[in-house]
C-alpha cells in the first residue's frame, strides 16, 4: 500500500470514529452542509477534489477533529 493510500485509509478511519463518537450519521452532515449525502460519502472516502476538501474541513470542524 502506497504512502497515499494509507493516508486515505487514515483519513476515513478518522471520520468514521468521529461520527461514531458523536452518533452522527453522513446524511445529516449533508443535511447541515446543504450538499447531496453521496458527496458526503466520496468526501469522507478521501477524495481530493477542492469541493470534496472543503466539505472535509467543515466536516472535521463539525466533529472538532484535525485533519
């Protein structure tokens, strides 16, 4: 597995633990980021797009998490 790779596997470990931790589930970070739940989903599978990396951060502050 490539440094990427594990970076991105990372990254999704972190997101899925921090909505388990705070009982959220993707769609209502949809619901309050006003985006559809499948670019909740791509987003928090580590996708690098700019829209996915902005959803990421306000993500990450929703669930008060580092990137």
């Amino acid at each position: 597995m490539s440094e990427l790779e594990m970076a991105v596997a990372d990254l999704r470990i972190k997101f899925k633990k921090a909505l388990l931790e705070n009982d959220m589930k993707q769609i209502e970070l949809a619901r309050i980021l006003d985006v559809a739940p499948a670019q909740i989903s791509r987003a928090l599978a580590g996708n690098t797009t700019p829209k996915d990396i902005e959803i990421q951060r306000q993500v990450a502050k929703i669930l008060k998490i580092k990137l």
